[in-house]
C-alpha cells in the first residue's frame, strides 16, 4: 500500500470514528426531523426496493401531521415510532383529530416513509 494510500485510509478511518461520536449521543439532528415529501421521493430506497408511496401522498399527509397531530400535544418526530408503529398510531390519533380515512392513509403513509428515511440517518448501522 502506498503512503499517500494508507493516509487516505487512516484519513477516512478517522472521519468515521468522528461520526459515530457525534451522531451517537443521542442529540437529534433538526435537518431530519420533518424531511419534505421530495426528499422522501427522492431518497434512495435501499435494500428491498420497497414501494414507495406517491409524492402526492407524502405531500398531504405531511401537511396533515403539522395542522392537525399538534392540537392537543407536541409534534411527535417520525423517527421516534418505527414505520410498523406508525400505522396504528395515525389510525387512532386520526380518530381523534377527526380526519377523513384519505387523510389517515396521508397521515400513514408520511409518518411510515419519514420514520425509515430518518431512522436509517440516525443510525445507518442498524
Ligand atoms: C393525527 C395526528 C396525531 C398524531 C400523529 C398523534 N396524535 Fe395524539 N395523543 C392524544 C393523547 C390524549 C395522547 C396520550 C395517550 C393516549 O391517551 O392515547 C396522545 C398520544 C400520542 C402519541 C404517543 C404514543 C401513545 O400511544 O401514547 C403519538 C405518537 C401521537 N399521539 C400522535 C391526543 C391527541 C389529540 C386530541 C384530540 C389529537 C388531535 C391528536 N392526539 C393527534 C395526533
């Protein structure tokens, strides 16, 4: 291996370490709390080229999250729930706002797609 070879290694070695120290305290970072219905179309889909739901969709469902999931509490982060836990959630808190079975379909299918989308940013190991 040549110098200049083992320097970029040790370079991109360190760069990692760096990372994992600062993305593993458990501090979320804010640019992903919310990710835009485009970033999520956007987004590589990854192993198992899952389906992804239309960018219509994520757009209204997102609005949904920020009008109506913050009436009678915080905003929850999608990261904080799996995507599995997202459906029955949007399900029964829709209920509760009151919204209209397309609006929880929305509702569902920003929440499930945003959760993955941060999740696999907050920690890419897993
Ligand atoms: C559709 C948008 C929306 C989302 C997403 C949402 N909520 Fe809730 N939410 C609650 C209450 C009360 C709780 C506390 C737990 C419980 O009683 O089930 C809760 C708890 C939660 C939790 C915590 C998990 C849990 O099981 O307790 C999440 C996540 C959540 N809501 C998401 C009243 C509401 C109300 C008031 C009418 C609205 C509107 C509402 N929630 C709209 C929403």
């Amino acid at each position: 291996m040549s110098v200049l070879r083992a320097g970029l290694v040790a370079g991109l070695a360190a760069t990692a370490g760096l990372t994992v120290i600062l993305s593993g305290c458990g501090d979320v970072d804010l640019r992903w709390a919310l990710p835009t219905a485009d970033e999520l179309a956007m987004a590589d889909s990854g192993p198992g080229q899952r389906r992804t739901p239309d960018t219509a969709s994520l757009w209204r469902g997102r609005i949904v999250a920020v009008t109506e999931c913050v009436g009678c509490h915080r905003m929850y982060r999608p990261g904080e729930y799996t995507p599995g836990q997202w459906g029955a959630l949007a399900r029964r808190m829709g209920k509760r706002a009151s919204l209209s079975r397309q609006q929880i379909a929305d509702l569902e299918a920003y929440l499930a797609e945003a959760s993955r989308y941060v999740r696999a940013r907050e920690h890419p190991q897993e």
